[in-house]
C-alpha cells in the first residue's frame, strides 16, 4: 500500500502536524486501528487509534471505551511493558508502538516472562489500574528481550478507591495471567496458582451466569464479532457444515478455516483448502446455501511435525498481517518458502487499505 499523509491537529504536541499511514491493523465498531510515523521522525513507529472512523451507530460507546484507554494510559505513562501515551485530538489518540509478538503465537516456556508479566500488573496494581481484558492473548505480547508487555486499554479502569470492586478486578487480572501461564507454560505453574484456577472467585461465577451473558448477547449477535481474533464463534456454528461440505470434493486433502475482519461488519470467513486440481469456482458450487467470504486454493498447507495444520501461520495471512508474519518466519525461516507462497496469493488486503481520511 501506498503511504498516505494525513493532517492531524494536536494540541498537546504542536509541533507533530502530519501522520504517515504505513498500514491498517484492525477495524471494528469501536475503532480503526493504524500504523506509521510523523513526518520528520520515520524511525518512531507509532499506533493511532482512530475512533472517528466507527459507524454512526456505535461512536458513543466508541468514544466511551477510547477515554478509557485515554485515561489508563495516562495513569500508566512511565511504566515499563505498557504503550505509553503520546497525543489525543478530536479523531481519537495516538501511541507508542510495542515491539514484540502476541502470546498466542510467542508461547513462552521460560519464567523471565513470567515474571515480568507479574511485575507489569502489580506495577499497575499500585497506580490503581486494572485491565480487565487479559484473557485474550492478543493483549500480551513477548519483547524481542524475552520480557512481557501489555496493550489495549479500551476495558481499562482507574481506581481513586481501593475497594472490593478494585480488588476484585485486579484478582482476575492476575488470575488471566496465570491462565495463560497454564496455556503455554504448564510446567512452570506453582500450586497456589493451581489452587487459584480450581477456585473461580464469587465475582466471577456471578458474572458469568449473568453479565457475561449479556455481553456475549450484544457483541456476536449484534455487533457480529467475538472474543479472540481469529477464532471462535462464526467458525464455531458454521465451520463444520463447510469442511463437510468442500471435503466432499474428491480432489480436496484438507480444509482449514481462519476469520478476518469485515469492516463494520463483523468478521468473514477465510477458507485454505489443500488441493492441486480444484479452482474456487468449483469449490465455491460445493457450499450451496453456506457463505464462506474467500476460499484459497493452496497445494500445502503448513504443518507441524504431528501434522497438525499451523492454524496460527493461516490466521496471520488471512487477517493480513505481515509484520507479524515476517515476526514467525524470522524464528521459524525452514518454513519461509511454504508460507511466502501462500501469502504472495493472500485474497484479504482490506486491513491495508485506509478507508477514512483525518481532516
């Protein structure tokens, strides 16, 4: 994609007047998320959040969870493994870009993250913020040191009052961590925090017989998307009617479904299926009345050394993201040429194009 300029006024920062677009990470109904640079400064990577860019419908709640966002991260400026706050005007904020990768695809074995995941939220903990959104572990990334950071402030709340609901809060921040320590590093795990995850605490029960509920009940029955980006609940109802349906073709070996982002409309379905004969048109007529949004004929998909397919190699190229690929293939480079081929024929380019102009 080509780098566009656009001019933004900051008030805070007077002398930072126009911001180069290098690329579009996600969008949803809260927010349009991009990267680049100010002119005059290419060497600082930067991540504007562009609120202005959310329908109509959803703006105020848009503007809602961003002064949140806008709020933690001013209470956390200065803290180590946090995106530090650099500018807000009218069409939303800008950030400090984190170098590093996403848990789910870093899946750290060794206790420096741990560790410093731990230091982060009691670092937080003592300025009165919580998270609140660290289940997901698209929210944790591993540094190129080897330590842990945090991202996305939308939930995030500031504390004046260290009452039950902030102790509350904080537990289950550092009870999502310790989920996570249980997810890619069992063997590390202590048996308080095995005792911790046998023993959900009252606030959580309640909230998932009730609020959890309903919060599910509006984000994927309204707004059409769901906790965990490129997984979960579209492939979840309509994956297994798809795989039936394109491995009833004879000349398909295997099917593996991704999700990527639909701009203000949820999310779409992005199907991989091994196979050296069939075209998408052929395979498309085997769908009948089921909508899948891309297929991708490839002749390999990747794999691990069990056979397993890469699910996590697929999310990336059919979500987009590159840099975030290069990341993988920088650590895994025997897989280079495997995957370069299916990402030089990716049908999903909508995250690079920027759709809204800042004035």
């Amino acid at each position: 994609m080509q780098n566009k300029i656009y001019k933004s006024t900051l008030p805070d920062n007077p002398e930072l007047h126009e911001f180069v677009v290098t690329a579009v990470f996600k969008r949803d109904v809260f927010s349009e998320t991009r990267a680049g640079y100010f002119v005059g400064d290419q060497e600082t990577r930067v991540i504007r959040r562009l609120v202005s860019a959310a329908p109509w419908w959803s703006r105020p709640l848009a503007w809602i969870l961003a002064r949140r966002e806008i709020r933690g991260l001013k209470t956390v400026r200065g803290l180590k493994g946090v995106p530090q706050l650099i500018a807000t005007d009218r069409h939303g904020l800008y950030r400090s870009w984190t170098e590093g990768t996403p848990l789910h695809l870093a899946r750290p074995a060794d206790l420096k993250w741990y560790r410093s995941a731990h230091r982060i939220l009691r670092d937080m903990r003592r300025l009165g913020v919580t998270h609140n959104d660290l289940a997901k572990p698209q929210n944790w990334l591993m540094t190129p040191e080897g330590e842990a950071a945090v991202i996305d402030f939308q939930l995030a709340s500031v504390h004046r009052h260290r009452g039950s609901l902030y102790r509350m809060m904080a537990y289950e921040d550092f009870r999502h961590l310790i989920k996570q320590k249980r997810a890619f590093a069992k063997h590390l795990m202590t048996p308080t925090e095995k005792r911790i995850l046998a023993r959900r605490s009252l606030p959580s029960r309640i909230w998932l017989a009730t609020g959890k509920r309903v919060y599910n009940l509006v984000t994927r029955n309204l707004f059409h998307w769901s906790d965990g980006e490129g997984t979960g609940d579209r492939i979840d109802r309509e994956g297994p009617a798809i795989m039936a349906a394109l491995k009833s073709d004879p000349r398909v070996q295997d099917v593996a479904l991704a999700l990527y982002s639909l701009p203000a409309k949820g999310v779409g379905i992005y199907a991989f299926v091994e196979t050296t004969k069939a075209d998408e048109r052929s395979l498309r007529a085997r769908l009948k009345d089921t909508k899948v949004e891309l297929i991708q004929p490839v002749a390999h998909l990747p794999r691990r050394a069990d056979g397993t397919v890469r699910d996590d190699i697929l999310r990336l190229i059919a979500m987009n993201q590159m840099t975030e690929l290069d990341d993988l293939l920088a650590r895994e480079p025997e897989l280079r040429p495997l995957v370069e081929a299916l990402a030089a024929h990716r049908l999903n380019f909508t995250d690079r194009r920027v759709t809204q102009l800042e004035r």
